[in-house]
C-alpha cells in the first residue's frame, strides 16, 4: 500500500435502515487490532521463555476520530447511540486495504469548543463482536 491522503479513511455507521452514513467532517482517525495472548508458559519450558497458545485469546479492535459535525442529522445519530448504549455496524474503509466492518460501541464522546474556532468532538469505539474484512 502507497501514501494515502488521510481524509480518505472513512468511518461510517449504519442508521435505523441499515444504510451506512459517513461520519460529517472527521479530521484524525485511527483503527487499531489488538490481541490479549494467553501464556502457556510451564516449568519445562525451554529456557524459561514465555509460550503463548496461537489463536487462543480475545481479539478486538478500538477505532478513534476526531473532527466537525457538518450536519445535524450525523450529529444527532451519533449522539443518540451513545446515550442509548447500543451496539451498532460500523464501517472503517481504508483506502487501497479494505474495509473493516461490524458491531462496536462508542466508549467515548466528547465535545469541545475553543474561542474563534469551531466546536469539535472526539469519538472513540471499542469493537462488541465479530468483525469481517473485504479487501479492495
């Protein structure tokens, strides 16, 4: 994969008809994988170096953005899953990787405003299943 221009990762979730509507105006966003290994260490391992069991612990996935609401009806879904406590589809599409998609729920969301400048928020999600990926 080549340079890529970063406002071309997009994050999306899926509203009340399974449609996927882009989060408005992201400016930073990040995806990451993380696994929690389980150690099979023992007594008889060989040198005392850690073992770990292939495939056996949880994986998950924790996506982050940062950036401007541009509509209000983006603004009002998102804040409305969050006050909710629901598990929605969400979308990450990677330009020339692919698409990451499933449940996850927003862990975070916060606002702010700065004098002279716009207000921004921050969200952050913590994945609540199994995902699937689409190469491109």
């Amino acid at each position: 994969m080549g340079a890529q221009r970063g406002r071309d990762l997009l994050l999306k979730i899926a509203d009340d008809m399974d449609s996927f509507v882009t989060i408005a105006g992201l400016r930073t966003q990040r995806i990451a994988f993380n696994t929690n290994p389980v150690d099979i260490t023992h007594a008889e391992s060989v040198g005392r170096w850690r073992e770990l069991l292939a495939g056996a612990g949880p994986r998950r996935a924790s996506i982050a953005g940062t950036g401007v609401f541009k509509d209000g009806p983006s603004d009002a879904l998102v804040r409305q899953v969050f006050f909710d406590g629901l598990i929605r589809a969400w979308q990450v599409i990677v330009p020339d990787f692919g698409i990451v998609q499933g449940p996850f729920q927003i862990s975070s969301l916060d606002w702010r405003g700065e004098h002279g400048a716009e207000v921004t928020f921050e969200i952050a999600l913590e994945s609540a299943g199994a995902l699937t990926f689409t190469p491109v």
